[in-house]
C-alpha cells in the first residue's frame, strides 16, 4: 500500500469535485451569502449590555427584519439600531430577556405579526421556543462556538454551497436537505412545498430581500405555496389575553425604568393579510395591545403611502419598498416626537 | 472543541506546527500538548478545567504515596482519597439531580411531604471518562501492577491528552504514560494513516450519524405518540447506527489524531453489530469501558471465582453500574440490566443447550444477536419509560392503530444504512480496515478516501455535539 500516493489522489480528487460542487451551484443561481443564526442574533444581543444613549433595540419577527432598513435607519436618525427581531417567533421571551437581564432604557422598536406576537406564552410552542433557544445561546455560548462561528464568516462570504443556518429554511443546499426533497411523499404527513431562501443578511444582521424573489414571480410563488400550506393547517386558537397580558406588563417595567417602548405593524398583502384580517381583527387585537401596553404604535393601515407597497411573498417588502417604509416610518415617528433618543447632527 | 469543527481544524495545524517544527524539546513538548489539552477542554468551559487539576494532583499524589507506602491501612487510605474525589466528582456533578428525584420520590413514598428544587448542575464534558482513567492509575498503584509515572507532566498529560479526554478510549496508565517517555514523531505512513483514520471517523460522524440517521431517529422517539410497527423499528435501527456511528466515529479520530503525534492508543470498537452473542459483543464494543469494567468492578465483586450464583449477581451489578455509568436516569439502568440479563441466558445457553457456531448460522447468530441489542437501544434514547414501553409495544406490533411518521423514503434510507452497516460488520469481523487497506489498490484508497472527504464537506453538519459526551 502507498498511502502517500493514496493522500495524493484523495486531495487532488477532493478539491476538484469541492470545486465542481460549488461551480454547479452557482451557475443554479446561489450565491455566497452570510446565513442568519444564532450567533448573528448573539453578536447583536452582546451590544445590548454595554448599550449607548442613542442605541435603538428592535424586536419582533421577520416582518421588521426584512422592512426596517437598518442603513436608512442610522443615516436618518444618527442611532445605533441593534438588530434582535427573530424570524418566525415571538419577542415575548426576547421582550422579557431585555427587561430582566438588562439595563437598557433607550428606544425599543417591537415589530407586531399577529400570527406570532398573539398565538401564546406557552414556553414549548414553537414561536417562544425558536426566540428562547437564541436567549439560551446568547448567555450559553461557549468560547469554541465563537471562534467556529469566526472561522465560518469567510467561508459563508466566498463559498456558495456553505450554509451555515440553524432552521430547516436556511439550508437549501447541504446533503441532508437535497437527500430531504429528493422523493418526499405522503406517508408521514403532508409535504411542505420546498422553503426557498430569499434573504441577504449582514453581520449585523441589516436584511434585504434578494433581488430573485423580487423579479422572478416562479420563485415567488414557491414561498406563497410554503405560505398557503402553512396558513391552512389546523392551528390552535390565539391565546389573545395571555399574550396581551404578559406583553403589557413587560411594557410596564420597560417604561417605569424610562425606556421608550413603540409598536410597528408592518404590511403584509394577499392570503397573509385576509387570514390576519379577519383571524385577528384590529379592534380586538392590535387596539387592545396598544391600550394596554401604553405604547406608541404605527400601524401601516393607518397610512395611505403604505397602501400600495410590493410584497412579492405577501409577508415581507421588496428592497425599493422596504427603504421607503422606512423613511417614511422615521419621518413619521420624527414628527410624532416618538423618537426621543435620535441625534439631529 | 468538538473534532467536527472549523475550530478544531485550526487548533490541530497549530498543535502539529508546534509539535513536528524544531522549536521544543521532547519536555516542551509535552508541555505544549499538556496546555494544548487544557486549552481544547477549556473553550467548552474554562472553570471546569479546575476540576481536572483537582483530579490530577489528587492522583498523582496518591499514585506516589503508593509507589513508597508500605502500611497497609495507610495505602487503603490514599486509594480510598482518589475514589472519594473522583467519584465525588461523579456523584455530584453527574448523578446529584437523580439522587435528589429519588430521594423525593421515596420520601413521598412514605408519605413525608418533602419538595427539592433541582439543582441544576452543569455536568463537566467527558467527566466519566477521565475520572476513570486516573482512578484506574490509583487502583493499579494500589495493586502494585504499574509503575509510577516518572513525572508529574507526564501523569497530567496522561489524565489529560486531548485527543481522548471527553469521550475516550480510556486508556490504562500502562498502556499511555510509558509512551511519553521517549520522544515520539509520527512515521511518514503513521501520519497519513492517522489523517485517514480522522477522515473515517468525520465520515461516521458527519455524514452517516448526523446526516442521515440522526433526524430519523429524533423524529420518532420525540414522536410523543404511539407509532405504526415499522416506524417503530426504523426510528430504534436509526437510533442504533446513529450511535456506533457518532461514537465509533469518535475513537476513530482520537486513534487517527494521537497517531499523527505518533503516540498509539487502543482499538474501542471491532465491528460490534455481527457479534456472535452478547459476551462477543463486549469484546467488540466500547471494549476499553468494559475492560474496565470488568477488571475494577466485575473481577473485584467476585467474577466466576465463587459459584455461578455469586457470578450472575456480579454481572448484574457490573452491568446495572454500566448503565449508570453512561446517564443519571433509571432507563440507562434498565439498558444494562437487560444486557446483563442477556449475557446470563447466553452462559444458560452454553451451559444448557451448547451448539457449534458454523459459517452457515453465523450470520443468522449475528442478526439475532443484532436485534436484541436493537431492543436494548430503546431504554437507552428514550427519556421516559412511557416512550420506551410503547416503542416497544409498537416494535412487536401490539400497537395496530400506531401512527405512520416516517416518509417512504426515510424508510429505505435507513434500511438501506443499517444492512450495508450490519453486511459489513460481518465481513470485516475477524479483520481490521489495516489489514483491508493492505490488500486494496493505491487508487481505490484514494478515491474512496476522496468520496469521504467531499461527502464531509458537502454535508457541513452544524456541529453537532458527541452523543457520548454527555456521559
């Protein structure tokens, strides 16, 4: 046996087909991108514990990850926005990690998805449980978790077929999920449409819609079906006055400390905004919500320039539409006085 | 620092740098390697490293007092300090929680109403690992079987080693310590061998245990509902290739590893899963925990010295110990009390109804001997005993209406997993993958090593921990 020949052939094998596997992704349209995880999120949540005047906290799901645009954000109002919203959960548990664990008292943006912020507090439920377990990460994380999450920024920046997500919608590339969608079939369960990916995150987690889903209606199309599949399914019914209950007296303790608590509902468009529409009315959810918490809040209703913006999966803005949401949202907040903390130089 | 990290690769080009560059000598070596290993345990969590000084001093202050005490009280003395803090360590760290549950449970038995908050404590990575290894350097001082070690870094590196540290082999003083006496360097061939050997272990890891059995096996034991038979079946074969695989795939890169520092540690597992009964099968699997096991806790208690009754209640309680030894919960106990029940009705068997293993029911013998270690394995993923009693009702299909929660293609998936696995246990059985490698072509070599390699990469994992660290 000649092992040296053997390392020889092994090597010079191995990194042809690596290369090959990544040429053949990108020429199927992916790209090299930074993956959101739980060490983005943790990054983002360490700035809290040493936080500045005019740092700006926003919570919430995905909608308000993908529309608050956090560049706009800073040039606009000279703020340090910290990027803690968490797709697909509720910030209650985040909510209450900064109320209970911090000191923050400057402004707190909560992005409201009523599918998400009302369905329950029952730690177990998947929407609490994906915001708790980046909690848990955040003051768990071992010193070897950050140095591989260090390592892996480079090779997420110039590999396509490098995934580095903790959620089955981030990693559409890897073996286990292209062995996943290669025969799926109906004895288990029904079969999810594949969730393709559609988001460009930075290091400090500032999301922008990827220009695919914005100009390729196909691939649009493929979220509404995983969309359509998931608003269709048997769920239970929200746990409105829990919600309300255990936000609201977040909401007491984070102002009582003098800290400036406001709501945003964000829009959502076609099946999306009929299921919220009529599975959580107004008057007797988002009302309640802002009445009882004593917030400031903006919904998107409310505001004839949000009418008409692109949301080409029904659930998040487009780029052009989501920089305007947020110029727009600033300015209307500026003159509303809702911003205290934002530096006019 | 899991192997199966970017982490881990960095560190190991720095230890190898270190280690094969001319800058130190054999001593600052071993220095290197020693901060080496506290650095690998350390960036998991660093005051928990406290805890292996503490298991260092106290042995090697005991081995060395035993190398030159010759009243008997007192070297019963300084054996029994090394057991009180290692298996102090043990029963605080791993076993507090569990003691505390039953102590509630009983009590209420009893009628006293007595609560206890749990005391939720961290358990140390690879606890039950080292702690053994260095009781097991007092036990045999004791016995005057070994030598004590020439130096105090010699012993900490012993107790220390990173390749081995969390999740074994544990290896005897005798079989380690003497190695790091000499100065050792990796031949050309030891080297690639052992980077080979790190690139098997990945591959059982990365891809066989966590990309295509792990989701399997999770998804049905945390189905919390009763299953269909054949779900059933396939989650408990899932959950048994995913474990040989994550923790055979552990030695292998710890063998493969210490091998390029060209220091030699010993076989953990030979091809478990064609054993020819349940005697064979602890010849074959984790054999340096029941090596262990049978040299300090089965010989001890009286082994096959003193009637067959005395031989079976100390096989049950080796056994029964076992199971604790690899978790804090009654359904470990279970698992090592059926494993203990099986070795005395195969010794029945050989005793009673003795028949001669030919090539022809070989493999009929292994496949049986297969399937009830499968039924062992429920007990052993389970938490609840509730789960593990209906995947067991489920499995010999007294559950008619169970639910179906697996795709067709999870199905064949792992059936496809689990035979190649059990055909080549039984071909590889009374072989070794050196022997293999000898008689196989440079090219094939190569190309099956690259197939691993690329199948490692495209299969990225996410760092999934050892199953095994948890013990």
């Amino acid at each position: 046996m000649q092992l040296k020949q053997s390392l020889i052939i092994a090597v010079t094998i191995g990194f042809l087909s690596v290369t090959a596997w990544e040429l053949y992704w990108r020429s199927q349209g992916h790209h090299p991108n930074i993956d959101d995880n739980k060490n983005l999120w943790a990054n983002q949540r360490a700035k809290l514990e040493n936080s500045q005047e005019n740092t700006v906290a926003i919570i919430g799901s995905s909608r308000i990850l993908y529309d608050l645009q956090l560049d706009i954000w800073k040039t606009e109002t000279n703020t340090d926005p910290v990027m803690l919203a968490t797709q697909g959960a509720s910030p209650i548990p985040v909510f209450k990690d900064i109320v209970d664990n911090t000191d923050f008292s400057g402004t707190l943006l909560v992005g409201v998805t009523p599918p998400l912020l009302f369905a329950t507090t029952y730690p177990e439920a998947e929407f609490m449980k994906r915001s708790q377990t980046l909690v848990d990460y955040y003051y768990n994380r071992t010193y070897a978790q950050r140095i591989n999450h260090k390592l892996s920024v480079p090779l997420q920046k110039s590999l396509a077929f490098i995934r580095d997500g903790d959620e089955n919608w981030d990693s559409d590339v890897d073996l286990k999920t292209l062995l996943k969608n290669l025969n799926p079939d109906e004895r288990g369960g029904p079969i999810y449409p594949p969730f393709n990916n559609f988001e460009d995150i930075t290091l400090e987690r500032h999301m922008k819609m990827t220009k695919r889903m914005e100009n390729d209606t196909a691939y649009a199309n493929t979220v509404k079906k995983v969309w359509t599949a998931i608003l269709s399914g048997d769920h239970p019914p929200p746990d409105k006055d829990g919600t309300i209950a255990a936000f609201s007296e977040l909401a007491k303790k984070f102002k009582a400390r003098g800290g400036n608590l406001i709501l945003i509902r964000c829009p959502s468009s076609g099946l999306f905004q009929m299921v919220e529409s009529k599975g959580f009315p107004r008057e007797a959810f988002w009302n309640v919500l802002v009445e009882q918490s004593g917030a400031k809040a903006y919904n998107y209703l409310d505001y004839p320039q949000f009418q008409n913006l692109f949301l080409p999966e029904w659930s998040h803005l487009a780029l052009k539409d989501a920089q305007f949401f947020t110029r727009e949202l600033i300015k209307i907040m500026k003159s509303d006085g809702a911003l205290t903390n934002y530096n006019t130089n | 620092m899991l192997f199966n990290s970017l982490s881990f690769v960095v560190f190991l080009v720095i230890v190898l740098a270190l280690y094969y560059l001319k800058l130190f000598s054999w001593t600052g070596k071993k220095r290197m390697l020693l901060l080496a290993s506290y650095v690998f345990y350390g960036l998991w969590n660093p005051p928990l490293v406290i805890l292996l000084w503490i298991s260092t001093v106290v042995d090697w202050t005991a081995g060395k007092k035993l190398a030159v005490e010759e009243n008997q009280k007192k070297r019963k003395m300084w054996l029994m300090l090394s057991m009180f803090v290692n298996l102090g360590f043990l029963a605080f760290f791993k076993y507090g929680d569990f003691i505390l549950e039953n102590f509630v449970a009983l009590m209420n038995a009893f009628g006293v109403d007595f609560q206890a908050r749990p005391m939720d404590i961290i358990l140390p990575m690879g606890i039950s690992f080292y702690t053994f290894q260095t009781m097991s350097y007092t036990i045999d001082m004791y016995k005057r079987k070994i030598e004590p070690a020439r130096t105090f870094l010699d012993f900490a590196l012993y107790v220390t080693f990173f390749p081995q540290l969390v999740a074994g082999p544990i290896v005897r003083a005798k079989e380690l310590i003497s190695q790091f006496y000499e100065e050792k360097k990796a031949t050309t061939n030891q080297f690639i061998w052992g980077l080979f050997l790190l690139t098997i272990g990945l591959f059982q890891k990365v891809v066989m245990a966590d990309t295509l059995l792990a989701d399997t096996s999770d998804t049905v034991f945390g189905a919390g509902k009763i299953l269909n038979g054949v779900d059933a079946w396939i989650g408990t074969i899932a959950f048994s290739g995913q474990i040989f695989f994550d923790f055979a795939g552990y030695s292998t890169c710890a063998i493969g590893i210490a091998l390029m520092l060209g220091i030699i540690l010993p076989d953990n597992f030979r091809y478990p899963y064609a054993s020819l009964g349940f005697s064979d099968l602890w010849k074959r699997w984790h054999i340096s925990l029941s090596s262990w096991l049978k040299d300090y806790l089965y010989i001890p208690l009286g082994g096959n010295r003193h009637g067959i009754t005395r031989m079976y209640v100390a096989l049950m309680l080796t056994m029964f110990l076992g199971g604790l030894w690899h978790g804090a919960a009654w359904t470990f106990i279970v698992w090592g009390g059926l494993h203990g029940t099986y070795l005395i009705l195969e010794r029945l068997q050989q005793q009673y109804l003795p028949f001669k293993i030919t090539k022809w029911n070989g493999i009929f013998l292994a496949f049986i001997t297969f399937s009830c270690v499968n039924i062992t394995w429920v007990f052993f993923r389970a938490r609840e005993f509730e789960t593990a009693w209906n995947m067991i009702k489920s499995m010999f299909y007294l559950n008619q209406d169970g639910a179906k929660i697996l795709q067709s293609f999870d199905i064949m998936k792992v059936s496809i997993v689990i035979s190649l696995l059990f055909l080549c246990h039984w071909i590889m059985r009374n072989t070794s993958m050196k022997e293999v490698s000898l008689k196989t072509p440079t090219w094939v070599l190569g190309v099956v090593w690259a197939i691993m390699f690329f199948l490692i990469v495209i299969a990225q994992g996410s760092g999934e921990q050892f199953i095994y660290f948890q013990f």
